[in-house]
C-alpha cells in the first residue's frame, strides 16, 4: 500500500524553482568542461605540429625524468623499550568521562583515535553525541597554545608561577578581590581544588558562567521548593510529553541521554508491546525535538509565556489574573485545551519542559508539573543533575565589580565571556581594571588574548580527573596520552599557585576518590582504584526521589510572565527573535572543529554557517530570496545574515543561532558566520534568549552551502513511509502491506543474477521512529572512515563525502486523513508552519542487485559472499557510472587529493592532526569514488577474532560505527543468516520495508516505519 | 712375616697418602669435585656470571681462584644478605662495589656442593689462562673462515683456476689450429698447389661481399629485425611489469643481526622476538628490551675475547653502558632499521590471521630465515602471488569452533572439496582492500 502523501527535501523542491529543476536534470551541480572543450571552440581551435611535437617530447621526457626517482627507503623504528601494555597493530580502550558521560577512548600506538560510549553509562548506555565523536580531533588541533605565554609572549612554567605567585601574594596583602569565572564545574575533585585555593586566598570568589544558562530553572526550584538544582528529567517514565521550546533532543541540558530515554517509549520494543508515548511541543524555530514531536505549535516567543499560562489555567482549572486567548494563533489555544486534557489524563506520567531562561516562567511550568503529580516520578529533585550551575546574576556582579576596580586578579577556566557575554565591552572595559587576568584556555581565544597570563590547559584527553553529572554518578577521567605540548593542568596550576600540600594533581585525585568517592560504589583502596580505572565510574546509591508540591502563589509570577509577553509582542510590527543553539556547534566553545561545522544542521541541513531563518510567508511578504543577506537590529546590536526559508518556523518570528562568529577560535572556526550572543539580554537576573527585532535588506546575496537540496525526491513515493499510531494498532503492517497485498520484488531479477550468501549475509536495520536525526553517525563514520572535510565552497558544489547523511524530508499535516494533495495545500501557504518532518539515516543500501555494480567498466565495485557491496578503491579509474546508476545517491567522489591539496586547509593533510586517521582504513585519493563499507574492517576484525578465539561470531560482536555511538540505539547490523540475530528479528518485523524496492535492486538495509502519535481529534 | 710387612708398608702408604691429601685438602681449600661443581654451576650460577668477565654479578675465575677462604665463600654463596646484614667488611666492600645488588641466597646448597663450584671454577679458569689467547682466536678465525667458504659454495680460488683452464685451453686450440693450417699449406705446397696463394689474397674482399649480400636478403633482416625487437619487447615488458616489485631486497641494516645465528642455531622461536606476529596485523621488530634479555648477559660470540661491536650498537642505541650496568635514556637513539617488506596503504594485511587462524608458517612468506645471514625479501608480495597462495591453501577446519557452522555449510553446498580460501571468500575485493 503506497501512500500518496507528498514529501518533499525542501522548498524548492516543492515549488520547483527553475533554478532547481534545472540543477536536477544533472549529476553533478556543475557541468564537467570536457563538453566545454568538445562542443566549443575547443576542437575546432587547431594546435600546430611544432606545438603538439614539443608538448608531446617535453611531456614524455617529463615523465622518464619522473619515473627515475628512486624508490624511496622506507625506515622501520621500532619502540626503544616497549611498554608492556602496547602491541603495534592492537587498539587499547581506555575509560574516561566527556561532559559526564563515561566514555572508551580508543588508542592506537598511544594515539586515542577514536571516542566510543562505554556501553554501561548510566546516561547514554553507550550512546555518544556528535561533539564528543569530534572532540578526539581537537586533541590534535595544532592551533593550541603549545606553552604558557605572557602579554602574548612565551614563558617557561618556572617563570609563570613565579610571576604569578608574587602577584597573588602582593593581592592578597592589598586585600582586592580575586574571581574565579567558570563554566559549570562538574568535577568533584576540581570543585575541592578551588576550595583549597579559596582557603588560601579568601578574598577569592568562584561564579560558574554558562554562555547558554539554566539559572531560571535552578532560580524556579528555589523559589518553589527551597531546592536551587537543575532537576534530574526522566523522559522515560513519561507518557506524555510537553514541551514550550525545550530542545531536549538537540541542545538542552543532556541531549544524548534524554534521546536514549526518549526513544524508549517509541522505538520498535514499545510499539510491540502497543505502547507509544506521546510529544506535544512548542516552539518559534523548527528544532531537533520539535521535527520529532508528534504534534508541533508553532509559537512566537512572546506567546510561550502566555500559552504557559493558560495551559495552568487548563490544568488546575483556575483563572490567573491577566490570562487572555492567544491572539492570531487559534491553533495554539485550540492545542491547549486537548493537551490539557491529554495530561491530567497521564498523571504521574506526564512531563512539562520549557527551555525559557526566566525564572517566572520555570516557576510556572513547576507549578504545572506538580499539579500533574510529575515530581517523584518524571521529575527527580533528590537526585538533581550537576551539569549546569551557572549563576547569572553571579557573573553579572563579577563584570561590574571589574569595572568598579574592586578586583585584582580573575581566571577563567574553561570560559570565553568575551566572545558568548551579551556585553562583551563592559567585559573588556572591566578587564583592563583587573592586575592579573589569568586564562586556563588552550587556545588563545577571545577572552585569552586580554588576559595578560594564558596559562594552557591539558585536553581532556591528556588529563586527570573526574564528573558527577548527575548526584550519585562519578565518572572518573583518565588521560589516554601524553601531554601534546607544553600545557599544565589548570587545577595543577592552582594547587602550585595556592602552595598546597598536594602539588600533583594526579595525587590529589587519587586522595579526594580514596577519601570520598570509591567509598560510595563500594571499593576501597588501590585494588578499588583499579577497578574504577576499568569500569569508569562508580555509582551511589540513588536518593529516594521525593514528591513536592507546590504552593506559592502564582498571580506575581503570571503578571511578571504577561508584562514580558507584551514587551515581547509590542504593537506586532516587529519581528520576534529567537536564539537558540545549533545541534552541531552549540555555544560555540568547539568552534574549530571542522566535522562539526560540516555537520549539516539536522533541519535545516546548512553547512559552515549560521543563518537567519524566516518563515515562507515572511519571506514573501518582505520579497525576500533564500541567501538574501539582511540585518538584524535588536537590543542595541545587529548582524548581516543570509537569510533561509524555513518551513515551520512561526510567522512574525526570527531564528539565529549562537555559537558562531567566533574571532579568536583558530582558522577553522575563525569568521564562520556572526555572533548572535550579544542579542542575550538580562532580565531578572537571567539572561533571555529573545528580543524584538527589525530586519533589513541589505542587497547581497550569500548562497548557503545545504545539503539536502542536493539531490530531488524524483516524486518517488516508496522512500519514506510513515504511519499514524493509530492505525498501527489497527494493523501492525499499515504502509509495508507486509503479508498480505506486498508485492515481491526481490524476485524481480532482470538483469543481475543471484549471490550466494553461504556464511553471512551483513544487513541493517534503521528504525525511523527511534532515529531522532541528532547526526552523532555522521561524525562518528567521519571519524571511523578518515573521511575528509571539504569547506563550505565544495559543500556547496554538491561535494560533500559523508558516507551516510541524514536525510530530512518535509510533509504537510494532513491531519490524519492521508492523501492531501499538493494543489490544495500549496494555496494555503500557513500550512508551510504546520509541516511534518521525517529523518532518515541514508547510507550504502548494499543492494543484493546493486545496479552500481552492473555498470563499473573495470569491476572496481563488485558484490561480495557476505552481502556487500565492495568498493576497491585501487581499481576506481573515475568513470563515475557507479553514481549516475545509484538510486540513493550515495557514492562520494573525491574531486581532489583532500589529503595534499593546498587549496584545501584539511585535517589530512597536517602532520599532526593526520596522526586521528584510523591506522585500519586507507586514505582515498582523487578520482575515486568511495562509499559506505558498511565499516568492512570491524567485520574483518570481529572475524578474525573470533578465528583465534576458536568461536563463532556472536551476534553484537560486531558493531559498526553508525550503531554504536547512535544513542537512540535506531540502527541494529548483524548477520541475516542468523534467524536468532538482533537485525533478523528487527528486520521480521510488521514494520520493515525497503526504500525503492521496487527498483529490484534488493537492499540490504531496511527501515521500520514512522509511527506519529496523533489522534483523530486534533491537529 | 714378609708377607706381614708388605701388607703393614702398603697400609702405611695408604694411610700416609690419605692424610697427607686430607692435610692438603685442609690446608689449601676444601677439595670439591669440578665434575659435580660444573653441573651445579650450569644450574645454579650461569645466569648472573661468568668465569672470565663481568656480567650481572663478578667474573668467577679470578675472584674465587684470589679468595682463599672457602667456610666464607659458602657462607656467601648461602646467604650474602646475611653477611651483609652482619657487617662483614668484606661482603660489605662487594655489595657497595656491585651496585648494591644483592646475590640471591642459595640455602639449598651445601659447603660440600659449593665446594665443588670452587673446584669447577679455579680448574676452569685455569685452564682458560693456559691455553693462549692468540690462538684461540686464529684458530676460530680459521674455522670461520672455512665456515663462509662453505657456505658460499665454490671458492674464488677454483672459479679463478677454472677460468684460467678454460683461456689456456682456448689459446691451445688457437695454436694447433695455426700449426695445422700451416701443415695443411705445407702440404698443398709439396702437392705443387700454389695458384691458391692468390686467391686467398682476395678473401678479405670475398668476406666483406658476404655481408652485403646477406644485408640485401629482405628476409634474413627483417627477421633479425623481428628477433631483435621481440627481445627489447618481451625485456621491457619483464621490466615493466616488475616495476615496484622488490623481490630479493636486500638492504643493509644498522645492525647487521644474523638470523640464520638466532632462529637457525640458538633456535629461537620467532614468536620470541616478533611476538606481534602472532596477536597483531604487525609482526613487529622487537623492541630493544627484548635483545637485552639475552644480551646483557652475552656480549660477543661464543668463545670470543672481545665484545661485539654489533651487540654494542644495541647498548650504544639503549645508552646502556656494560661496564656500570646503567641506562641512560638521554643517550638512547632508536635503531632505524631498514624496512623490507613493503605492503602498498592500500592492502590491509594482517599477521595474526595468517599466522594463528591459518596456521601458515613464518617460511611460508618469508623463505628459509633461519638460514639468512642478512633478510632479504623472499616472496614477491604481489597481488597475484597473494591470490595464488588464497587458491591452493586449504582451510584447516579442525579444532576450531569457529568453522563448525560454515563447515556444515560447506556440506550442504556438497561442493569445492576441499575448500580453499578463496572458497571461502578469500579472494574477494574487501577482504584485503578497504
């Protein structure tokens, strides 16, 4: 049963823009020139005899001079004196922590290569966001600071804490003011060092500053319930979810661990036992959870407040003074009412998150929340998570008492206000008033460069150390190689700096877990320590999670609310901005990471930049083009950005991402896109994240590089299928037709003639309704497969080499009836804010009839007995036939050496950041093609250790790169031959079916459908 | 009472030889039995020293043939520790003398075993001194010589004299054939044949027309011309087709280490070395950690009186100094060894597969190494050389839980028996190349 549901890539699909239908009737974005040179004057144009002589003799002598080159000697330096724990060739795994989540680093030779989850993490359960698969590349970004510098020149470690002890000595005798500035300190044993330099020096102050802040909520459940932390959310007890504009999925507090909750309640395993939970959000800019929701309102931000308000009213079915409808959002209130309904209906298994900052309305949602019995189930106070404290107010405070000269020293660890603070020049004006500036950064970034001591800090891979990102769960972290260069541990430096009795970090490490910590997961002494080295975390016993109720009167908070609404609002006239942080780059820290910022945003798909993103209808209503380049004016600031149309963004509403415009990150991050943080505003001690703003044209055009308008839908029907949970529980196989009326294709056998698979047959399963499109695969295959980064510029040719991508495709609402057709939808451009979004992980289908294959003139891709599709990369002569012939466009082409090429700046080619290639997977060079090997080397790896081991592969003993760093556990590979496999049974399953099976091609890739929870009754 | 006397006077001499030995024996040192000591020294006292140099502990011969006190040897050879501990100002002066290592405690033996070292050890030493050093030396120097002679077969001698056989033999023929061209002519002259005088004054004319006449022969050149070009063709092609491949490498080493010595005579496991070989793609060359393990107690070739200079690259490359027994890593340089076998980036090969899951020896792909002075590269390492090797090889199934699924397979395909690696997949792109 075939849908005839649109779906379209993006808005020029849909609108078949001249321009796009043009572009589509190619494989390639540009034309090859050999035409130019067949079809003009290129063959016509005559070359003499004399020419073509001395061009021949000099491209023949050329080539003997070429060819007399030696054939160079290769050395073979073999380890003076090995350590015992090292074999050339074999990997090391070793545990550690990034932001909390306990993690392996994988070594080779001494060099991490590779970040994998720790398959027991109480968070992910090995599941590993983009950002920690890309943080092994920083380790080797050769733009670190390689010494400690002073007013920009290089210092000696001996001369820096002399200078800076006499200093410290000299301020606390002068008795000014000393600041600790940080972003949120997780670590135990961190937190103690600044304790003991506070001892020291008690003038000294430490502020956690996050650039992107949860105060509001800490500052809400204070004022609620005496509880100033940032609570535990379990999205997993959850039946219902709400969500005013909380990215949980993308961006907010702990993004990977709430995707493998969320999908708990939706993946395959829930669906079979008939159970699915439900997501309402609300939100201004399409995000990451909201494309997953069932349902998605688009709200302006001046309307979140307000629709907070009378979602309470609904619930408690009080009256707040001051609440009123909606205006112009008829949808929205409509949405409320059921919502309402739908909640108080799932009480004690509903959840209500809301990403504002601001204090009144984190009050609000509490109030809703403890109305709906959420605390003590979805909502965990006892067992609160550590992963933001930053006060606001706090570092405000520290600004101003710079400028008023109060202090005399300030070190920022692992913090850059000078770039992310809404004011910078407050910042920058105070700091010249300070004696000693102290940075901890390892790059000299924007807050480093003021600063007159950089005294560098370890990457997290070179350092000791520990996390507690939720109470109860201490992960430790240990160094996986040796220092780079010549950095010191920041809380080393403050241990020499405060003369404390313990001068090693390590050591002090070591003492805090001794003392405090092993005791907790029931270990002790060294034998303790050395499991804590092997497990990577110890885990307390959970607090009892109290239930709170609320109980402070609301009418202040919901005026406070209103008043912002209206300010927000003003006379509509004004465009409504919204910030919000990108699922790749975030608050911007990691800024020179190129695998994250050629990370396509999950929605939008834009590359290397940020944007700003209008609705449709705004667009038209302003004439505005995609790419036109505007400015935005808001609180006192404005920036020039291209502008994007994005279905589903509210209309009257503006959406920009922080975390660009960096200027001092290095040469990758460097000037990619402006800086929108100065947008932030302070507002009841919090910073806001939306203001009023006015847009204006400027007349240039700036394309962005997106990569989802690469290639048309060709009107294709059979590539997306997604189904309502309704009729899914009607019948299991609605849209696949499994059983009954399914047609077989795979007998469809024209051309290509049938391959045994006597041993394995490797195939995958994707589930759409588990995949949330977070992209940590990409990066993850990236780092796996040494794939090369290629730039905006190439990106925008259509050039990218991710080996799989994630495709988003756009729907509209049909409200559950199916079948709209476009015409009519079309006529109502409103309807681009209600539009429906599916991802889907697209990569090498391993076809059983692979029409690649068929057409290769030199049999460089053939077919292998374990159901691959083999790519032989020595053999590729370039014909690019194979990706002509692919119908899931996913063969890369490698136009250029990436690894040699001057005009690229890739991580390749430098010396140093090269030595993160996997010693496993060669290099592809120019003029070849390369695709998904379905990461043929952990299967040649998994088998051969199973041969020495004298067993049979064991079903999960081989997990590709994709899989297992996916932390919504949405792709499962195996072996088809096995009935009792993980793949077999996911892929028996009622909701299986194939993309474009009807080619016959036989993909060894099968994808489970979508299932929305909508039900009949609303939008 | 003869008889009497006679047996009195053979008693006597008895009894006076046996005290006169057993005072002798009192006097000097405790007797021992050298054949008994050499068993117990193998045993006991190999590992740490040697009789003429210094290795971990003192050179034996010298000091124990020096120290007279053999109750105090015992004691120290029982129990140094506790002589240290005592304060003995003469075990004192060794400990302090040898770094302060300490001798381990060999309580099980007994004064009489360590007396039979004593004796083992001053006969040896002994006998060392005697026999002069020079000649020991031209002596293995002869033995080498013969050694190389034989092994790289003929000498230079016989192929200088069979050449000069060979040229005498010619320059032989030369001259008879002139005295019998001369007899001939002689002959002819009696005969009264002499109008041939003038025509062999023409021959060289005759000769030249010869080759002018061949060169008009179309023929005759063009298939000199065809035999001259297929040559050129088939040796360009030889040569083009070899291009990159290295077969029969053979560079010269920083470390000219003999492997026909280690793996051939002493027969040291390959594995000992090149452990990698066997849990890794690399085989890896030996850290220099591992040559120690022999090499800080052997320093030169057997029987020889000087150290290596071989060896003392590896204590050059380590700054190990032999004489202080110390490291000194700022002196350390790692040995730059010249690699041989060169798979292209593009070839994922892997040891342990070949080595532990198929069961191939070392010899398979590297020739006979045991019996390589220097290495050289043996196989050709070549994609076809790999893929023939994939098509002949037979999998050994047996003991290995591994293939009991894929052999029922096998079965059931009722085909390819016996299965080879390519059978198996073996031969396929992505099993080598990704």
């Amino acid at each position: 049963m075939d849908s005839n549901k649109k779906y379209w890539k993006g808005l020029e699909e849909l609108n078949k823009t001249p321009e796009f239908v043009e572009k589509n009737k190619h494989e390639f974005a540009e034309p090859i020139p050999i035409e130019d040179v067949l079809t003009g004057g290129g063959l016509a144009g005559s070359t003499p005899r004399r020419d073509f002589l001395k061009a021949l003799g000099f491209g023949v002598g050329a080539v003997t001079l070429a060819a007399c080159q030696k054939v160079p000697v290769h050395k073979s330096i073999p380890y003076l004196i090995k350590p015992e724990d090292v074999t050339p060739g074999v990997a090391n795994y070793y545990t550690s922590t990034y932001e909390g989540h306990a993690i392996l680093v994988k070594t080779r030779e001494g060099r991490p290569i590779k970040i994998e989850g720790n398959p027991k993490d109480l968070l992910a359960k090995g599941g590993v966001s983009a950002q920690a698969q890309s943080s092994v590349l920083d380790l080797y970004d050769v733009n670190r600071l390689k010494n400690p510098k002073k007013d920009g020149g290089d210092l000696g470690w001996g001369q820096t804490d002399e200078f800076i002890k006499s200093e410290l000595a000299a301020i606390k005798a002068g008795g000014k003011k000393i600041r600790i500035v940080s972003s949120t300190i997780t670590s135990p044993s961190t937190l103690a060092v600044i304790a003991d330099f506070i001892t020291q020096f008690p003038n000294t102050k430490h502020i956690n500053y996050d650039a992107v802040s949860y105060t509001g909520i800490i500052q809400a459940n204070q004022n609620s319930f005496g509880k100033a932390v940032l609570p535990h959310y379990n999205f997993d007890k959850a039946d219902v979810i709400v969500s005013f504009g909380a990215d949980f999925l993308g961006t907010w507090i702990s993004p990977a661990e709430f995707t493998r909750q969320y999908v708990q309640n939706r993946n395959n395993k829930s669906l079979q036992s008939k159970k699915m939970s439900r997501h309402i959000q609300f939100e201004t800019g399409m995000s990451l959870t909201g494309s997953n929701a069932d349902v998605r309102i688009p709200v302006k931000p001046s309307e979140e407040g307000l629709a907070l308000v009378n979602l309470y009213n609904a619930v408690s079915g009080k009256t707040l003074p001051g609440s009123k409808a909606l205006k112009n959002n008829s949808t929205a209130d409509k949405a409320i009412a059921i919502v309402a309904k739908e909640l108080l209906a799932a009480k004690g298994k509903a959840l209500v998150v809301a990403g504002s900052n601001d204090v009144a309305t984190q009050v609000l949602v509490n109030a809703i929340n403890s109305l709906l019995g959420s605390y003590g189930t979805t909502i965990d106070l006892d067992n609160p998570s550590r992963q933001y404290a930053g006060n606001d107010a706090g570092f405000v405070e520290i600004v101003n008492e710079t400028n008023r000269g109060e202090v005399d020293a300030v070190f920022f660890l692992n913090s850059n206000p000078v770039y992310d603070y809404y004011s910078s020049k407050d910042i920058v004006a105070g700091l010249k008033k300070v004696r000693l500036r102290v940075s901890f950064a390892d790059h000299n970034d924007e807050t480093a460069a003021l600063c007159n001591v950089v005294a560098p800090n370890h990457y997290y891979l070179e350092s000791w150390g520990d996390d507690n990102a939720i109470e109860g769960y201490y992960t430790i972290l240990q160094p996986a190689i040796n220092p780079v260069y010549d950095t010191r541990q920041a809380e080393q430096s403050l241990l020499i700096w405060s003369d404390n009795a313990v001068k090693d970090y390590y050591t002090y490490v070591r003492n805090n877990w001794d003392k405090n910590l092993l005791s907790k997961g029931g270990l002790s002494g060294q034998s303790g320590w050395e499991t804590l080295l092997q497990t990577g975390f110890v885990k307390a016993a959970a607090n009892v999670s109290g239930s709170y109720t609320f109980s402070r009167d609301l009418n202040a908070v919901a005026q406070t609310i209103l008043d912002h609404s209206n300010l927000l609002a003003g006379d509509g006239s004004k465009f409504e901005l919204q910030l919000y942080q990108t699922v790749a780059i975030r608050d911007g820290k990691k800024a020179n990471n190129p695998w994250l910022q050629e990370l396509p945003d999950p929605v939008s798909k834009v590359t290397w930049d940020n944007f700003a993103a209008l609705s449709p209808a705004d667009m038209k209503n302003k004439g505005y083009q995609e790419g036109d380049v505007v400015t935005i004016d808001a609180n006192g600031y404005s920036v020039t950005l291209p502008v994007l149309s994005q279905p589903g963004q509210k209309q009257g509403t503006v959406s920009v991402a922080v975390g660009y415009g960096r200027t001092n990150a290095g040469p990758v991050g460097d000037n990619v896109g402006k800086n929108a943080f100065p947008f932030f505003s302070l507002r009841n001690g919090t910073f806001q994240t939306s203001a009023t703003a006015v847009l204006t044209a400027t007349g240039d055009n700036s394309p962005l590089s997106q990569t989802q308008t690469h290639h048309s839908i060709e009107g294709r029907n059979s590539i997306i299928k997604e189904a309502t949970f309704t009729e899914y529980l009607k019948n299991p196989s609605v849209e696949t037709g499994k059983g009954k009326d399914h047609k077989d294709y795979s007998k469809n056998n024209l051309f290509w003639q049938d391959y045994d698979h006597p041993q394995y047959n490797w195939v995958m399963a994707i589930d759409l309704n588990a995949c949330t499109g977070c992209g940590a695969c990409v990066v993850a295959c990236s780092a796996e497969n040494n794939i090369p980064v290629v730039g905006k510029a190439e990106v925008g040719r259509r050039r990218e080499m991710h080996w799989i991508r994630i495709d988003r495709y756009y729907s509209f609402n049909d409200n559950g009836k199916g079948g709209v057709t476009k015409e009519t939808e079309i006529a109502k451009l409103e309807d681009l804010d209600h539009v429906k979004v599916v991802y889907q992980p697209m990569l090498c289908q391993h076809c059983g009839h692979a029409p690649c294959e068929t057409v290769c003139p030199v049999l460089a891709t053939v077919h292998s007995s374990e159901g691959l599709n083999q790519m032989a990369y020595n053999r590729c002569v370039g014909t690019r036939y194979c990706a002509n012939n692919c119908p899931y466009k996913v063969r890369r082409f490698n136009w250029f050496n990436y690894w040699n090429d001057s005009r690229f700046e890739n991580y390749l080619q430098n010396d140093h950041t090269l030595l993160v290639l996997n010693p496993d997977v060669v290099t592809r060079s120019r003029g070849v093609m390369e695709k998904c090997s379905m990461c043929v080397q952990r299967i040649q790896a998994g088998k051969l250790k199973a041969k020495i081991e004298k067993r049979s592969v064991k079903d999960g003993d081989i997990k590709v790169a994709c899989q297992q760093t996916c932390p919504a556990n949405a792709i499962v590979f195996g072996n088809a031959n096995d009935p009792d496999s993980e793949v077999s049974k996911a892929l028996s399953s009622e909701r299986t079916y194939y993309v474009l099976e009807e080619l016959g091609v036989q993909p060894g890739v099968g994808y489970q459908v979508k299932i929305r929870n909508i039900s009949e009754s609303e939008a | 009472m003869r008889s009497f006397s006679l047996i009195f006077k053979q008693f006597s001499r008895s009894v006076l030889l046996i005290a006169g030995f057993a005072f002798l024996g009192f006097s000097a040192y405790a007797q021992g039995d050298a054949a008994k000591g050499e068993a117990l020294y193998k045993a006991k006292c190999s590992a740490c020293h040697k009789i003429d140099i210094r290795v971990v502990g003192p050179a034996l011969g010298q000091i124990v043939t020096a120290e007279t006190d053999d109750k105090w040897l015992a004691k120290w050879v029982q129990n140094s520790q506790g002589l240290i501990a005592a304060k003995d100002p003469k075990a004192l002066k060794i400990f302090n003398e040898y770094n302060q290592a300490g001798m381990t405690a060999f309580a099980e033996l007994s004064d009489g075993d360590v007396a039979d070292i004593m004796a083992y050890t001053r006969t040896t030493w002994k006998t060392m001194q005697a026999v002069p050093a020079p000649g020991t030396v031209a002596g293995q120097a002869a033995g080498t010589a013969a050694g190389q002679a034989a092994a790289t077969g003929p000498s230079n001698l016989v192929v200088f004299s069979m050449i000069g056989i060979i040229v005498l033999a010619f320059i032989i023929i030369l001259v008879l054939n002139k005295v019998i061209a001369r007899l001939e002519r002689l002959l002819l002259k009696n005969k009264g044949l002499f109008a041939e005088e003038a025509a062999t004054q023409k021959a060289p004319v005759d000769r030249l027309a010869t080759v002018k006449k061949l060169a008009k022969n179309k023929k005759l050149v063009f298939f000199v011309l065809l035999c001259g070009t297929l040559a050129f063709c088939s040796w360009g092609w030889v040569t083009m087709w070899n291009t990159n491949i290295h077969q029969g490498y053979q560079p010269v080493q920083p470390i000219k280490f003999a492997h026909d010595l280690h793996a051939g005579a002493m027969k040291i496991d390959c594995q000992y070395c090149h452990s990698g070989a066997y849990k890794s793609k690399n085989a890896s060359i030996p850290s220099l950690n591992v040559c120690m393990n022999c090499h800080k107690t052997i320093d030169r070739a057997l029987n020889s009186k000087t150290a290596s200079t071989e060896i003392q690259k590896i204590y050059d490359a380590l700054g190990y100094d032999p004489q202080t027994q110390k490291y000194d890593s700022t002196k350390a340089r790692p040995v730059q060894w010249v690699r041989i076998h060169n798979l292209p980036d593009f070839v994922y090969f892997n040891h342990s597969q070949h080595v532990v899951a198929g069961k191939q020896k070392c010899q398979t792909c590297h020739g006979q190494i045991q019996e390589m002075k220097e290495v050289y590269q043996y196989s050709p390492l070549t994609m076809k050389w790999c893929v023939q090797c994939h098509k002949r090889t037979k999998v050994d199934f047996k003991g290995n839980a591994y293939y009991t699924n894929l052999e029922q397979v096998h079965k059931l395909l009722g085909e390819h028996k016996p299965v080879s690696v390519a059978v198996m997949g073996g031969i396929e792109c992505s099993k080598c190349h990704y």
